[in-house]
C-alpha cells in the first residue's frame, strides 16, 4: 500500500515538474529555434545572439507565469506535507 502512494506521489512530482518547467522551456526553446535559424541563414557566429533574446525571453516569461508556478509548487508541497501524518501511523 505505500509503495502504490510513493509511486503516486512520483508522478505526481513529474507532473507538477513539467507544469511548472514549460512555461519557461517552451517559448525560449522556440526562441532559440529561429534565431539559430536566422544565424545559419546570415552565416553569424555569435555566441550572444542567441544567449541575450533567450534570457530576456526567460526573463519575461518569469514575470508572467512566476507568480502561477509558484502557487502550483506551494499547493503541491501543502498537500504534500498534509499527507505525512496519514503515513506515519
């Protein structure tokens, strides 16, 4: 029976990672995409290029998603920490 909730538990902890993860991987993995596209097409080997628009992007992306990913991990480990005394009997 505890074996099935620690396994629960460990999809749960995946999931709530890929929800809070994708808001930031996604965008700067696009923005990533298109300007490695722009550097192959203009033949500019500029490490900068790429590494400025992606933080700025990440930067972004955390002033608009930070506040909904941060109550997602907090409600996550409330529920968590609520569920210990269950398993301590």
């Amino acid at each position: 029976m505890e074996t099935d909730y620690f396994i629960g538990m460990a999809q749960q902890s995946l999931w709530i990672l890929a929800l809070a993860s994708a808001p930031l991987l996604l965008p700067v993995l696009i923005v990533g995409v298109l300007l490695g596209m722009v550097q192959a097409a203009t033949s500019i080997n500029e490490q900068t290029l790429t590494f400025v628009p992606k933080l700025i992007v990440a930067a972004i992306c955390l002033a608009i998603f930070g506040g909904s990913i941060l109550v997602l991990l907090t409600d996550f480990t409330r529920d968590l920490f609520a569920q210990i005394p269950a398993l301590v009997r």
